[in-house]
C-alpha cells in the first residue's frame, strides 16, 4: 500500500509541476506547442534529452544483455557521447541557423518538398510500427512486474500486460497531445533527476548485498569472481564485435541523436545556439556514466544469478529481479514512478515528435497549405490520437520475440541509415540534386531489407543445415558458423551507408543541381557558439576513449 500511495504521489507531483510551468505557454501556435515557443535552457535540454533516450527498453533490455554479455554492451552508451558531441559541434548550429522545427524540413529546402514528405513517411511509419509499440511493451512489462499486476487484479500476465499497455499509451498521451513539447521537456526534467537517483541506488544497493554492507567489498567480488564480465572488447560472435564500433554503431548513434526527430527537437527547441550546446555537451558528459545504470546492475545480477543469490529464468528478467531482491519495500513505490516517467517521457515524447512531423510536414503542407497555426496544431493532435492507438493495438504482439533491444536496433535500420545518409550529403555537398536524395531513401530502404529478412536469414538457414549434415552439434561451432555465415547487420549498415553516398554523388556529377545550395539565416535564434563547445567536446571524446581502454583485456 505505501508502495502505490508513493508511486501516486509522485506521479501526481511530476502532472502538476509540467502543469504551471506551461501554462502560460501559447500552444496554438506551431512554434509554441512543437518548440516550447523556443525557449529550452541548458538544463531542460540535457534531462529531456536523457529521459527521452532512456527508457525500459535499455533498463531491461541492455541490462539483460549484460546479464549475457558482460560491459562490451556499453558501447550502446557510451558512444552515444561522441554523437552528442558531434551533434552539438556540426549539426545543430547549421539547424538552428535554419530555423528549423523538423528535420525535413531542411530536407524540403536543400533538395525538394516530395523528399521531405517520403522522409516524414518513414519517420513515422517507424515510429507507428516500431517505437512506440516496443516502448510500451517493455514499458508494461516492468510496471507490471514491480506491482505483481497479475496477482493483484486476479488475470493472466497477458491481460495484465494489455491494462498496463493502455494505462500508459492513454497517460503519455495526454502530456503529449493535450501538453505539447514544453510539458513532454519539464516532466522528462523532473523524472531525470529521480531516475539518476533511482538508477544510481540500485547497483549501490546491490553492491553492498554482494559485499555484505560494503560498496567496496562487493566490486572488489564483482570484478574478480566475474572478471569475463569486464571486457569491452567483443568477439566475433558477441552482440557487438569490437570493429562494429568503427562501422555502423557510429552510424546509428549519428542517426539516433543527430537526426532522429524525437531527439533532436529537444535541441531544435533551445533558446540559443549556446543554451543547445551546453545541453548536448552536458548530456553526453552524463551519457557517459550511462553504464552504471544499463549495465552494471546486468553483471550485479549476473553475480547474484551464479551464486544463488538471486533467481534469474531469462536475462531480460534481470532487471526487474535485483530491483524486487535490494530495493527496499517503502522505496518500491518511487522508484516504480520515476521508472513510469521513463516509460511516459520516451512515449510521449515520440508521439510529440510524431504530431510535430504531421502537423508541419504533411497536414500544412499537402492537406491545407492555408490552414491557420491552431488548425494545425489541432489536426496534429488528432493524427497523435490515431498514433497512439494504433501502437497500443500492436504492442501486446511483441510478447513473442525473443530479444526486443536487438529486435529494435535491426528494424530501425530501415529508415535510419538512409535518412543519415541524405542529411549527410545534404550538409556535405552543394549540387547533389533532388532525385539523387529521393533514390537513396528508396535504394537504402529496399537494400536493407533484402539484406536482413531475406539473403541473411537463406544464408544462414543454408550454413547451419550443412553443418547438421557434417555432423557438427556443438552449439558453440554452430554459434561461430551463423556469425560467419553473413556480416553483422552493423556491418551491413556501414556498408549500405557507403553504398548509397557513393549512388548519390554520382548522380550529382551526372545531373548535378543548376544551382549550388545556400543556406539562409532565419535569425529566429541567435546562433552565437558556447566559446568552451570544442574543448569541452574533446574532453568528452578522449573520456569515452579511455573508457574503453580501462575495460579492454
């Protein structure tokens, strides 16, 4: 009972905070309710930013692969810190010296209106298919869990899963439809700084579990009795090969916070080019202490697992079984809110980026060119209601795959790789024309998918049926065979990335623009640097460089 008083109140806290700091914020216009009428600070930006990326599909999903894996997973964090900087350094002053409230939309001004609409499309038919379903599965999954909803209200765990599916669409999508981005950007804040807490508490506690009430006493067993946890360097056969770092994981961590839509418009959303810097950067500096979070609690489990400590039946129940084992039952409570405000922050800021991109990129622009700002903040609420429905519909049919995390970063490589790669070319190049971007959307998409759900899945069926028949049953060799059987799909999407820069700049010397791309200053924001940016974005960058090679062995 404290348990859910607590987890009310905080919830309820966090709804009315969101509330009278956005009430004075006019949301009937476009830059009002998708920007937070430009107006982000530091601060806001960075616990957005966070909040918005982490979620249970990495409290769960990366914890569990931890649980399998080891550190080597980290990479998924940690490298995120060098797109941020990136980010903070190249893409965005050249955004917000366009004033841009969606990224196709310089897509419309450096190539044509038609690669814009195809780029929102697949933005949102992965987020429609893909990311919001996946968020609130592993999202349901984990309230779900920490309550016991299944012996509270007498149902399946099938049932209870849909009530906490719905539970969660219908409240992530009042903040998100009804509140706009400022009240997405204040809720993420405040929940940022329990999640920290709370995420923080929960490998310190299981620490001292480990090291009978010393912090110290427990890594010092952690890192002995599991040493092979401890490397950073992956083999062939691990979830991530150390040369995938230097292909395809740059790419996607690129892609996810240089020019994914639900990220980015945190930054697009900054009062200045110098409030978004200092967030980015401050953002990637704490991305870097992510693994305390996402993995250590996995090997903590792990340990625990292995010296009967703790009961583990599959590794994405790790998370959930450390938190019920060292979470103390008067903390259950608030740790389930913040851990629901993580859930509610990455839904709802998907569907506000969704609401955003329909609004702007397609009701304005193909369905009513003169409707006016409340028109079209209004029919973007509506298309978010019909999001949001349609990912609660879907989300429950998840329940059968064996890995979500892998299942997430593989599909989203459909739309992901082709939309970085004509940004790219966009930035890079002056005469590139239109029909060159709207090929390598087409040809990137189709190329990928032919690759991972077609020819991956013959070649490897194919490898694995010879090596029956040679008599290997070692599931080991069997491991090793599948791995070589076709490169990895990180591989895969380096490779397609090379591919289709090389088919458009070819197009572009064969039929090249008639005139080279200017970009125009909108002066909506002053665009003025941080004077500190690039140090402190060196900084960042040799700290992930040494991270890696601290846990290398």
């Amino acid at each position: 009972m404290i348990g859910i008083i607590s987890f009310v109140g905080f919830t309820a806290l966090v709804a009315i905070i969101s509330y009278f700091a956005t009430r004075n914020t006019n949301e009937n216009s476009s830059e009002g309710y998708f920007l937070g009428g430009r107006s982000l600070t530091a601060g806001v930006i960075a616990g957005s930013l966070l909040l918005t990326n982490l979620s249970t599909e990495q409290l769960i999903g990366l914890n569990g692969n931890a649980f399998s894996e080891g550190i080597l997973v980290m990479a998924w964090e940690t490298l995120a810190a060098i797109a941020m900087v990136v980010t903070a350094l190249f893409l965005l002053p050249r955004y917000l010296k366009s004033g841009l409230t969606t990224i196709p939309q310089f897509l419309a001004d450096r190539f044509d209106v038609s690669t814009k609409t195809l780029t929102s499309f697949l933005f949102l038919t992965g987020y429609m298919v893909v990311l919001l379903p996946t968020i609130l599965y592993t999202g349901s999954l984990a309230i779900s869990g920490m309550f016991d909803i299944p012996e509270i209200l007498n149902v399946t765990k099938s049932t209870a899963l849909w009530i906490c599916i719905w539970g969660i669409g219908v409240i992530g999508s009042i903040y998100a439809i009804f509140g706009g981005l400022k009240a997405v950007a204040v809720s993420d804040t405040i929940n940022a700084i329990g999640l920290l807490i709370g995420g923080i508490l929960i490998p310190i506690l299981g620490l001292l579990a480990i090291g009978d009430g010393s912090v110290f006493d427990g890594l010092s067993l952690l890192t002995e009795k599991a040493s092979e946890k401890f490397n950073a360097v992956g083999t062939k056969t691990d979830s991530i090969p150390i040369a995938t770092i230097f292909t395809g994981m740059m790419l996607v961590q690129l892609f996810y916070w240089g020019t994914n839509q639900q990220i980015i418009q945190r930054a697009l959303a900054a009062k200045n080019l110098k409030e978004g810097q200092k967030g980015l950067l401050l953002g990637s500096f704490i991305k870097i202490l992510g693994p305390l979070i996402v993995v250590i609690p996995g090997i903590i489990a792990y340990y625990m697992h292995a010296n009967g400590m703790l009961e583990v039946s599959a590794p994405d129940e790790a998370y959930g079984e450390l938190v019920r084992k060292v979470l103390p039952t008067e903390l259950i409570g608030f740790f389930a809110a913040v851990i629901f405000g993580a859930i509610l922050s990455s839904f709802n800021s998907v569907l506000n980026s969704a609401v955003t991109l329909f609004g702007v990129d397609i009701y304005k622009q193909h369905i009513s060119k003169n409707a006016s700002e409340r028109t079209v903040v209004k029919n973007g609420k509506l298309f978010g209601i019909i999001l949001a429905l349609a990912a609660m519909f879907i989300a429950p049919f998840l329940e059968n795959l064996s890995s979500i995390f892998e299942y997430l970063q593989r599909v989203n490589g459909i739309y992901s790789i082709p939309i970085l790669t004509i940004i790219v070319v966009g930035f890079t190049t002056k005469r590139v024309p239109a029909i060159a971007a709207k090929i390598g959307l087409l040809s990137g998409s189709i190329l990928y998918i032919v690759s991972e759900f077609y020819v991956r899945p013959n070649l490897v069926s194919n490898a694995l049926n010879e090596a029956k028949e040679l008599g290997i049953t070692s599931p080991e060799r069997l491991q090793e065979i599948e791995v070589d059987a076709y490169p990895h799909f990180l591989h895969i999407m380096a490779i397609l990335f090379v591919i289709n820069v090389i088919i458009m700049l070819i197009i572009g010397r064969l039929k090249p623009r008639s005139e080279s791309y200017v970009q125009t200053y909108t002066k909506q924001v002053e665009i003025v640097p941080w004077p500190y940016a690039k140090k402190v974005g060196l900084l960042i960058i040799g700290l992930v460089i040494f991270t890696f090679y601290y846990f290398k062995q």
